[in-house]
C-alpha cells in the first residue's frame, strides 16, 4: 500500500510542487507573525514524499527574501524546522545551499529598522554551524537521536566518543547564545509572535542534545576505566549547561505563546550524575498535539441533490464493517499486551540468572587473580640469589615463552569466535518475531554459554598445569629465576583475562540495556495503536455527525420534492375543474342523466382536497422548520464576517500606524541638526520627486476613499498605495534638508524647513485620521470626505512646496539650467550623454598618454612608483565611470521606453522636463568631474597639486555618480535590471575611488618615511621615543607646548576653511560660460 501511495504522489509531482511553493509564500510573508505549522508541516512532508529538498531550496530562493527582513527571518525557522523533521537526504542537499544561508546572513548584518537584522545573521551563523556539525558527523539525525547514532556507529572507541560529546556540546553553546540573543532583542508593546516561534526549534533541539549527551557520558563512564579523571572537563562542561537550560526553559515557560505550542522540559535544580552504571535515561519531552485553524465547510443545495439511495446504503454497510473491525482490533491489542507482560516476566527472571551467573563468575576470576599475586610475591623475594643464572636459562625461556604465546593466540581466537557468536545471536534475537522462539533462544544462549564458561575453565586449568608441569622439568637447570619471570608474565597475562571478561560483561550489560529498550519500544508502540483507535474512534464518530448531516439533507430534498408534488396536483386540479366546467356547459341537458357520476367526481375530489390540506399543513410545519435552522445558520454567518472584518480593520490599523511611524521619525531627523540631510540632493531631482509623490498622493486618496465606500472590498491596493507614499515621504525630508544649502539667508531656510516639515505633517493625517478609531464615529458619507479634504490640503501645501523648490533652481548654476521647451529634448539627452561619453573617452586617451611618456629621470624610486599608481588607479576609474556612463543611457531609454507609451520620446521628456533637466545635468556633472580627476592627476605628477587635491578631486567623482544614480533611480521601474547594472556600475566607481584614495596615501607616507631617513614605522616610532627619553622635564614640557599651539592654530585654519567652503556653496556657483572657458 506505501508504495501505491508514492507512486501515487510521485505522478502528480506537478501539483505537489504548486502546494509546495505556495507554502512557502504563505510561511514567509512580510508581516510579523509566526510561520504557521500547517505550511511548515506540507514542506516537512513533501521532503519525505519525494526524498529530496532541492524543490524547497528553489523556491527559498525565488522568493523576495533579502529585501524583507520579516520574511527573511521566517525563512530560516522553516529551514531550521524541516532540516530538523525533513527527510534524510535533506541534510546532505542542505550543505549544498551554505552560500545561500551566508547570502542571508550578510543581508540581515546591515540591520533594519524592525530589529530583525542581528536575529538574522545570528540565526543563519547558528544554521551553518549545525550543518558543518552533520558534515563532521554524519551519523547523526536533524534531530540528534541517540539509538539511531548507535545503530549507525556500533563502535566504542572513547576518542571519538569525547571529540563527539565536546563538538555536540560547542553547539549547545551557540546555540545559547542564540536564544540569550532573540530574548533581549523582544519589541515592548508587542507581542513579538514571530520570534517567539523561533524558540521552538531551539527548545526541541536543545533539548535533544541535552538528552544525547547525558546518555553518551553515562555509556563512556561505564564502559572506559579510570573515566572519572579523564571525563571531568565534559563533566564541567555538561553541569554548566545543565544550569544555562534551566534558565532557558524557565523563561520560555513564561511565555503564553510559546507554552501553547510545545510543552517545555523541567530540569532538576541539580544535573543528573553521569558516574552510575550506565541505566539513567533522562524523561522523554512529551508530545503536544498543535491545535490547527477551524476549517469553515459551506454546503450547498446541488451537493444535497446529487446524494442517491444506493450511495447511503453502500456508507451505512461500510460504518457497520469499521464498527466490527475495530472491536476486532481492540480484542487483538489486549491479546497482545497480555503476551507482552508475559515476555517482560520471561525477560526479567533470563536477566536475573544471567548476573547471577555473572556474578559468580567474576569472583572465581578474582580468587585466582589473587592466588597468584601471592605466588609472584613469594618468587620475588627469591628473585636476588638467582638473577646470576639467568643468562645460561635464556634459550629455554624463549622456547618455553614461544609455546605459551601460541596457546595465548589459541586463548584469544577462541575468546574472538566467541564474541562473535554472541553477536551473530544477538542479531538473531533482535530479528526473532516470535516470543516463544526468543525465549527458547535465550535459554539455548544460557545453556551454550555456560558451555562455553566450563570449556574456558578446563583450558585454563590445562594450561596452568602444563605451566607447572614445565617449571618442574626446568627447575634444577633454570633454578627459582625462570619461574619467576613465567609467574610475571602468567600474571600479566591473567590481567588482560580479566579485563576482557569486563569488557565481555561491559557488553552484557549493553545488551541487557538494550533487551530493555526493546521492551519499553514495544509499550511505546502499543500505547501509539491505543492513540490512534482512539482517533480512528473520534474518526467515526464525526463520520455519524456528518450522516446525521446528510440525513437533514435529505429531509431537505423531500420537502422539495413534496413541493414540486403538491404544485402538480394543483395544476391537475385546476385542469380537472376546467374540463368540469366545459362539460357542465356542453351537456347541461343530460345533467339528470350523469347525477351518480358527478357526485362520484365530487367525492373523488373532496378525498384530494382532505388529502391535499393534510399536505400543506405538514409542508408549512416543515417550512417553520427549515426557516429556523436557516437564520441561525445566517446569523452565525453574520458574525464570522464580522469577526473577519475586525481582523482585516485591525491589520489595516497596523500598516496606518507604521506609515505614520515611517513619516513621524522622517519629521524628527529633518528636526533634529545630528542629521545634514542629503548632501547630492538638488533642487531639480527634489521637484521630480515631488511629482512622483503627488501621484502617489492621489492614488492613496482614490484607492482609500474606494475602500472607506465599500468596506468589504479589496484592502491589497490601499495597503500598497499607503506605504509607498509614506516610503515616498521619508525620502523627501532629507532632500529637502540637503537643498537648503541653496537658500540665500536665514529666513529663507527656516521658510523652506517649516513648509517641509507642515508637508509632512499633513501627509501623516492620511494615516492618522484614516485609522478605524477616527472613522467610526463618522457617518459613510462623511468618511469620504475626511480624505478627499486631506488629500486637498495636502496638495495645496505640496504646491506652495514646490514653488519655494523652483526658486532655487537658477543657483544651481549650469548643472540645473532650464532647457529651452521648444528644442527637441530626445535629440539634447542624447548628445549630453554622447559628450559625456566622448569626454570620459578623452579623459582616457590622455591618462594613457601620460603612462606612454615613461618615468621622469629625474624622480626618486619611490616618487615614480607613486606616480605609477596614480596613473594606473585614475585609468582604472575613467573605464569604470566609462561603463556607468554606458549603463545610465540604457537605463534611460528603458525609462523612456516604459513610460512614453504611444507618445514620442519627445513628447516624454517635456512631460518631465525637471527629470530631464536633473538627468543632464548629473550627466555633466559626472564628465567634468573626471576631467577634473585627470587634470589634477597630471598636476600631481608634475609636482603642481599635492596629493589632497588628487583625493578631493575622486571624491567629487564619487558624489557627481551618486547624483547620477538618484536622477536614474526616480523614473525606473521596480527591480529594473538596468537600474541594477548602473548601481552596480557606481559601486564600482566608488571602490575604485577609495582605492585609489587609499593607495596613494599610504605610498605617499612611504616615502616621506625614506625622505626622513625611516625605513618602516616601528623604526621612526623608535627613533621619536629615543630622542623624546632624552629631553628633560623642561624640553619636554616646552615641546608639548609648542604642539598644542600648533594644533590650536590648525583647528583654527580648518574652521575657517570650511567657513569659506559653506558660504562658496550657499552664494557662489560658476555658470556655464566660465567653467566651458576653465
């Protein structure tokens, strides 16, 4: 039957697909509640369906991931948890996808303003940090089982053993940190839903490898001799841990939520000892049934009319049969739990006799043990007079040492067949079905094994008396010397005897535990049947729950029936009074005739007529009825979508509340003088901006008073609309703080920041006053007009906004200069990019000139290699802004493509003329800047500039790119490939800047360093202490004198510079005529 089924599932692997990744968009969306277990649970099963976990990787990764927090976060509770319960397989193909968890470990180390951003990167270290563990040691489970670790191993080395237990244990401890991590990272004021859920996977897994580990340690301490020395630091390690657990558990079960899912563990306020004898195993976590989401199931009319009578009779026999099988079932399950105390009793009284016997044993060992201790002290006293005979006795030894070796290998071989017969038995038993067979096995075990014991004995006695009979033979030539050397190494070799009937009982004792697993498994797998007869049982009785449905249905069906009946004979009444009627007309002279049948007609008819009045009334009682149970059924309706229309007005308010927070923290930054505001920010791009917003503006007006007129409508759109206008608004107050340097006075940048700052504010009235709290007093039509007025204002001020921006426009100089509307504005874009590009070419060409002329003869090493790296650094950076250049343009035909529609790309660029505008002008702004570069460049090689001009100069590079990458990013499309391609070209460009920044200072100090005579800065540093040592109190104090003016006269000079700068960039701006004559 399995395999039907997979055949099944592996068919339909289309479908089951579809399910997959729609779990698990529905695990990982953005808001901020936990992945429910339903959707965690069809990917778990789909792993084990199909054996492989590739499929959830790629939809893991198709998925929006990096650019949502939320999601994110979630994203790797699901991985956690189906690495964990997944298929076997999943471990393997998850090592596979470690560069993806490091790709969202890397997204969440940048932070966010939800506080997932830390949770993420912890929580993705933590998961490759499990996955490199299952890399080392394969033989475990995603959920650290410990019989399934010993199947798999079978081995006793302690070496491994304790690198196992130390690295399990290094897990424990990040995984500590962990958790210690989401809980001081909880959000007060919230119910922190979704990382909570994350400690779910940490409690089971925690505590599985708290289980594993006490286990290892008590199996180590009782099968490794002198354990307790070497064991004591995983003894520390573990009792810390202990404690650290304690803590753990003990708030997680002060977590409401949290002990709804799952039931905590209780630890002991002290850790367990692991110094016993091998029997403790720590209590099981109990399972806890998930309570799942109530599934609302509508019946219609047309399923009630499709049910047929055979059909009914056909579920009525099948009910019977499952009735009878289950009372076959039940009777079964106490025959076998009555056989299965038996077998316990049985087990109980073999283990019993086996250490009995054991026990005997061990003793007749240690009399011997000790018998001949006392014979080697005895020859050891003797030892002195006869060590001078013992080189003419040393052939004999050897020969007699050859012998004894031989029968020792015998001993062993024997001891090893041995071993493995009690193996190849044990195997037998633990694949044995039957009882009786086990128990005749174990006794014919018994009966063999004391055969073996006495086999053992004798040969033991053989050899001790060949032993003596040997030291007889040769005592008068090998005297008292060679018999104590034989007593030696017969005592060694008793030794190593005895340490392996240890170790042979150390393994009795392991199957011992194991015959008593086994036992506890097979209750275990009993109570399991009693849980599911028991769900079988509440199975049927929803089953009769749904017959009793069915039959309501029915009921239902015949009142219809009865109703179509009752129209039929009304309609044949109407038609036998018809024909009455006619007949009465046409033959009113034989009416005496036909008396006796017209009383007959007449009786017929009052028989209908009783029988049809019986009808109506039983068909009005029924109607009663049928009108009772429909208006409960509508009032309970009614209540579930009122219910469902809360929840929706509250994750409406939710959303409200965060665009307002978004906008109020916008208001706070602008406010606060910490934050400069957007140093690239010009007053052309601000004004595109604006037009984008006042879009944005109307299409949250009409979307929101769409909704506030059909409540029950679709909330996607208004919920879409209401958090790109509050993104939207949080982007314009910082440029706008950064184009006040353009103002011309203090009046007129307090104006501007105010008109900003009551812009803002209105907007944040859409989200305030939109709230379900402020509409509800308000009547429907009045709702409304709430936003449309708000929306009015909000334009008004928006308005007055954009004129005191446009005031500013002529200070920009050439880079915002007004085009000329009447000039064709495609052809003006692109012969501005063309000479950008053609002056990045030319800027090139000429670097590559100066590289051709070759080094000055008369520089110094080091100055011709910085020279070199200046011109290897600026080439470098001309062919990157080279290639931004080259993906702006393309970014700008697919703005224009995408946006123009069936206009001209004329027509598109005078309908956004301020785009443009900013577009050329960041276009040329980027081309003089990397003339500049390359000027300055040339001036530093020839000892004209220094080298703080040459860093000015890329800095400048770097911002003009960052204006053009704005004036781009306005009008693109959302996740544009060419927007992408020129980030990514501007990135490079801002690399290449610091690069070159970086390398040159560092030559430059280089070689001031050799100019002063220093060859490396340990040695200058060394230089300056000893002639500091050699000044006295006054030298000294005179010199730090001299510094702090020279310090204070710098402060002093920079404050004033960057004086001149401000006032430079708040009055003074070069035209164009100027700078085209520079």
């Amino acid at each position: 039957m399995q395999g039907q089924v997979y055949s099944l599932r592996v068919g339909d692997r289309f479908k089951a697909e579809s399910g997959l990744l729609q779990a698990i968009r529905k695990a990982t969306t953005p808001d901020e509640s936990a992945p429910k277990q339903k959707h965690v649970r069809k990917i778990i099963v789909f792993t084990w369906d199909f054996k492989t976990s590739i499929p959830v990787w790629n939809g893991l990764q198709s998925q929006p991931l990096i650019s949502n927090e939320v999601s994110c976060f979630k994203a790797l509770i699901t991985i956690h948890k189906f690495i964990r319960n997944g298929a076997q397989m999943c471990i393997p193909e998850s090592l596979q996808k470690t560069s993806f968890l490091e790709a969202l470990g890397k997204s969440g180390s940048q932070g966010g303003w939800k506080g997932y951003g830390i949770l993420i990167h912890a929580y993705s270290n933590y998961i490759l940090a499990k996955l490199e563990y299952h890399r080392l040691h394969p033989e475990f489970n995603g959920c650290f089982d410990y019989e399934e670790y010993v199947s798999l191993r079978g081995t006793y080395d302690p070496n491994e053993g304790y690198e196992t237990i130390a690295d399990l244990m290094s897990l424990q401890d990040r995984l500590d940190e962990l958790q210690r991590l989401i809980f001081r990272n909880f959000t007060p004021g919230s119910n922190n839903e979704c990382k909570i859920s994350a400690l779910v996977p940490l409690v089971e897994e925690s505590y599985g490898i708290y289980k594993f580990a006490t286990r290892m340690l008590v199996a180590m301490h009782g099968r490794v001799e002198g354990a307790e020395e070497a064991l004591e630091p995983l003894r520390e390690r573990y009792s810390t841990q202990h404690h650290r657990l304690r803590k753990f558990y003990s708030e997680c079960s002060k977590l409401r939520y949290l002990t709804s899912l799952i039931t905590v563990p209780k630890l002991g306020q002290d850790p367990p000892s692991v110094l016993g004898d091998g029997n403790y195993i720590p209590p099981d976590l109990p399972e806890r049934e998930v309570p799942e989401s109530p599934v609302e199931r509508n019946q219609s009319n047309a399923e009630t009319e499709r049910l047929e009578n055979e059909r009914k009779e056909r579920e009525r026999q099948r009910v019977e049969e499952e009735k009878r099988q289950l009372e076959l079932q039940a009777r079964e399950l106490q025959r076998i739990e009555q056989e299965r105390m038996m077998v316990d009793q049985q087990a109980k009284e073999l283990q019993r006799s086996e250490m009995e016997q054991q026990a005997r044993e061990q003793m007749r060992i240690e009399n011997e043990r000790k018998l001949m201790e006392q014979q080697a002290l005895e020859q050891q006293r003797q030892f002195e007079e006869l060590q001078r005979q013992r080189m003419l006795q040393e052939q004999m030894q050897m020969n007699q040492q050859r012998q004894v070796a031989g029968k020792i290998q015998e001993h062993e071989q024997q001891i090893a067949l041995l071993n493995s017969q009690h193996e190849r038995d044990m195997l037998t038993i633990n694949h044995d079905s039957s009882k009786d067979e086990l128990i005749r096995s174990l006794q014919a075990q018994i009966e063999q094994w004391k055969q073996k014991y006495d086999a053992l004995a004798k040969l033991y006695a053989q050899l001790r008396q060949e032993h003596f009979d040997l030291l007889g033979r040769y005592k008068l030539i090998f005297a008292k010397a060679a018999s104590v050397d034989e007593t030696n190494e017969k005592l060694l070799q008793m030794q190593e005897f005895v340490k392996s009937k240890n170790l042979e009982l150390a393994e009795l004792m392991g199957e011992r535990d194991k015959a008593r697993f086994d036992a506890s498994q097979a209750q275990a797998e009993a109570s399991d049947q009693i849980k599911r007869l028991e769900k079988e049982i509440r199975d049927m009785k929803d089953l009769f729950a749904e017959k009793l449905k069915q039959k309501a249905n029915e009921m239902a069906d015949l009142n219809l029936k009865f109703n179509s009946e009752r129209h039929n004979l009304e309609s044949k009444l109407n038609e036998i009074s018809n024909s009455y009627g006619t007949t009465q007309r046409e033959f009113d002279g034989l009416q005496n005739k036909f008396d006796d049948i017209i009383q007959e007609k007449d009786d017929e008819i009052a028989i209908l007529q009783a029988s049809m009045d019986q009808s109506i009334i039983a068909l009005v009682n029924a109607q009663k009825q049928a009108k009772g149970s429909h208006s409960d059924l509508q009032n309970r309706l009614k209540e579930l979508a009122r219910e469902h229309a809360a929840k929706l007005l509250r994750i409406l308010d939710s959303v409200l509340l965060s665009c307002s927070h978004i906008v109020v923290d916008s208001i706070y930054e602008h406010s606060n003088p910490a934050f400069p505001g957007s140093t690239h920010a010009t007053p052309s791009f601000v004004l595109a901006q604006m037009e984008q917003i006042n879009e944005s503006a109307n299409s949250l007006a009409t979307s929101f008073s769409g909704y506030l007129i059909n409540p029950e409508g679709e909330q996607t759109q208004l919920i879409r609309s209401a958090t790109d206008f509050a993104s939207l608004i949080g982007s314009l107050l910082p440029n706008m703080k950064g184009i006040t340097r353009f103002s011309v006075g203090y009046e007129e940048l307090e104006n501007l920041n105010l008109q900003a700052r009551t812009t803002a504010e209105i907007a944040n009235e859409f989200f305030v006053k939109g709230q379900s709290g402020y509409m509800q007093p308000k009547s429907m039509t009045e709702r409304p007009v709430v936003i449309m007025n708000i929306n009015k204002e909000f334009q008004n001020s928006l308005n007055v906004l954009s004129h005191m921006v446009e005031e500013l426009i002529p200070r920009e100089g050439v880079e915002t200069r007004p085009l000329n509307v009447n000039e064709d504005l495609s052809e003006i874009v692109d012969r501005e990019m063309m000479n950008a590009a053609s002056a990045v070419e030319t800027a090139t060409n000429k670097i590559q000139e100066m590289m051709s002329r070759g080094p000055n003869p008369n520089l110094s090493d080091a100055q011709a290699h910085i020279n070199d790296s200046i011109l290897d650094n600026v080439l470098k950076m001309t062919n990157v802004i080279m290639r931004l250049i080259q993906a702006s343009t393309i970014s700008q035909q697919e703005i224009v493509a995408s946006g123009k529609g069936s206009n001209s790309r004329t027509a598109f660029y005078k309908q956004h003329n301020r785009w443009t505008e900013g577009l050329i002008s960041a276009a040329k702004a980027v081309a003089m800047a990397t003339n500049i570069l390359v000027e300055v460049a040339d001036d530093v090689i020839n000892e004209k500039k220094s080298i703080e001009d040459l860093v000015v100069a890329a800095r400048e590079v770097t911002a003009s790119t960052a204006q053009l990458v704005a004036a781009s990013r306005v009008k693109s499309q959302l996740h544009s490939k060419a927007l992408s391609d020129l980030e990514v070209a501007a990135k490079a460009v801002m690399d290449v800047s610091k690069e070159l920044v970086g390398v040159v200072t560092a030559l430059s100090e280089r070689a001031n360093m050799a100019k002063e005579g220093f060859s490396t800065q340990e040695e200058e540093t060394e230089r300056r202490a000893k002639v500091i040592q050699s000044w006295t109190s006054y030298e000294f104090k005179a010199n730090e004198m001299e510094q702090k003016v020279a310090i204070l006269k710098l402060e002093k000079e920079l404050i004033s510079a960057r004086r001149r700068l401000a006032d430079m960039r708040k009055f003074g701006y070069h035209d164009e005529d100027s700078d085209t004559n520079q």
